[in-house]
C-alpha cells in the first residue's frame, strides 16, 4: 500500500510507502524537502499538514503534542495515514539560495577545551549572502558533509565558527585540528530557516546550550548598535564553568551594545565556587518570567532543552508562531 503526496508550494507529488517517512518518499522520489538531522531532533524538516493524517514509531523530540494537534509535522518522522497535501512554507523565513564555493581558512584557534574558534575568508568576486542564526555545509572528500552555524553576522567576506571537537568524529577530529591558514575548503552556504526575525518588535528571549551559542551570537552581533535593537534576554546552559568559553567576553561587553541586556548562564554541574544559576537553562527561564506571551523566544542547542522548552514555555503563554528553534546534534561531527 502506498499514499499520495502533494506539496502545495511546488505542486510536487510523490508516493510514500507504508511505513515509510514522508522524507524517505520525497527523496526516494527526487522530490527535494528541507532537513538535516533524520532523526526528529532539529525540526528543519517541519511541514504542515494540510489534509491527511500521520503517525509517529516515536513521537519526535522537536515536536510538541500541541503544535501537532495544529497540523504541524517532522517529515523524517511521519509516516502517512491518508494521502497527504502538505505546505512547506516558511512564514517570514529567508530564501537566499545556497552556493557551492572555496572558503580558505584564516584562524583556527581555542576558546575552550573542545571548542574550537574557525574563522574562514569567502571569495572576493561571489557575492555570498547569509541571514544571522544560518548555517554553512563543509564538504567532505567522500561525498558527506558537516554543518555549522556562522557564529558571526555578516561582514564582508569572513565568516567565523564556535566547532566543537567529539572524539571520533570525521571533521572535528581528524580534519579542524591539521587546519592551517591558507587551507581551502568546499563549503555550500547558506542553509537553514532559523535566523533573526526583526519584524517581530518583540523583547528577544535568547536560550542556548554549549556552541547553540553560535547562530545566537551572530543573531546579537547584528543587533549590537543598532537603535531598533528590542530588550534582549540571553540564558546560556552549559555544564560547568569552563564550558562557557565566552562568558568573560558577554557578561563584560555585549550590554554596552544590545538595548536593556540581560545575561543569566546557568551550569548543570557546577562546582561549589560558582555563585551562578544552576540546573537546567530552561528552568532558570521559567523562574524569572512568569508571563511569556510577548516575546519573540529563540532556542538553539540540545534537542532535549528544545523539546522541554517548547512544552513549558507554552504553559506560560509563548506564542507558537514567535517560537524558533535549531536542534544541534554531534552523531555525524
């Protein structure tokens, strides 16, 4: 038995086997719909059904029960009931096309243990654009690739990146620690719908686990001086101290250049000499705000403080549709 597929934006139409994902048929098919993880952790490949059903193996950890009873749906994950109609739209999202060009490292240095700072240099004669909060794809020799959020907002030509080393991993491992200034390599930039939405004129809520800093701080380094910057709120989640590998850096200039900043960094396995916040970066969010209903609130990090920040935010009155969220994952680093 298979079902049938429409997509309203591009009037493709695919069949999906049973107990296939949506994703797996659209690919099967050549039919090209956003994703990156697979694995229901980032929510890139979110959909919105329009007609039809879906079910879930396991419901997926960047989905909340309440955003599917509206309709919305990870398509790595759903696996169809009924024929579907879909819409992909990204409402207010940027549409910039990705480009395949030669970035040449110019800095690999270390803002911590195991994270990495990459600064590379993008050609000159190619324009290359990108929204705050995007990500790049470095590709790899055998065919694979990397992803990694820009950590910096665009300027000029030079892009920087927080890179965290995992043990064993293709990239992080083997090729970030042999890099040398000159070094060039393949990259396809931009990617990804998570990215700063100024028209919001919501107080920003910014919250992050370990280099979910990233998009983050490229979002705020675009807001730095800028008159229309909105209140901003800044909860960094990391487990100790040393973890936090720009936390002299924030807490000492980002309020000089950000309207009414605010920033809470809070460790889950702090020493006894912290003086700090302590526990779950999501938790610390629902200590101090009691009434969420008017911020614009961006999550980027761990799929498990996405999933839970998602479910208790909604208790306090956070808008769905002013919730933007990127789940990091290292399986592939």
């Amino acid at each position: 038995m298979s079902y049938r597929i429409h997509v309203i934006e591009t009037q493709a139409t695919f069949e999906v086997n049973e107990g296939e994902s949506v994703l797996d048929g659209a690919l099967r098919s050549g039919v090209c719909l956003a994703h990156e993880c697979t694995f229901g952790g980032c929510g890139t490949c979110r959909v919105q059904i329009v007609e039809g059903a879906v079910a879930y193996d396991e419901f997926p950890m960047a989905l909340t029960e309440e955003e599917a009873a509206t309709g919305a749906a990870l398509a790595c994950q759903a696996r169809p009931t009924a024929d579907l109609v879909l819409s992909v739209a990204r409402d207010g999202g940027v549409d910039i096309p990705a480009q395949r060009v030669t970035a040449t490292v110019r800095e690999v240095g270390w803002l911590g243990p195991d994270v990495a700072h990459l600064r590379m240099q993008l050609p000159d004669d190619v324009p290359v654009q990108y929204a705050p909060g995007q990500y790049m794809k470095i590709l790899l020799d055998d065919g694979t690739h990397r992803s990694f959020s820009m950590a910096s907002a665009p300027r000029g030509n030079e892009v920087d990146f927080h890179v965290r080393r995992i043990a064993g991993g293709r990239f992080t491992a083997t090729r970030l620690p042999s890099l040398q200034p000159g070094d060039r390599l393949e990259v396809e930039v931009p990617h990804g719908s998570f990215s700063l939405r100024k028209e919001d004129y919501r107080p920003l809520l910014m919250i992050a686990t370990g280099t979910g800093l990233a998009p983050i701080k490229s979002m705020l380094e675009s807001l730095m001086d800028d008159p229309d910057c909105p209140p901003v709120s800044l909860y960094w989640g990391a487990r100790t101290l040393e973890d936090l590998y720009l936390h002299q850096e924030i807490a000492s200039a980002w309020g000089e250049r950000l309207y009414d900043f605010q920033y809470v960094p809070v460790l889950s396995r702090a020493g006894d000499d912290w003086q700090g916040r302590r526990g779950h970066v999501q938790d610390a969010v629902c200590q101090d705000h009691g009434d969420l209903s008017e911020h614009a609130i961006y999550l980027c990090g761990s799929p498990n403080m996405i999933r839970d920040a998602r479910q208790t935010f909604a208790a306090l009155g956070a808008q769905t549709p002013f919730i933007y969220a990127d789940g990091f994952t290292f399986q592939h680093a």
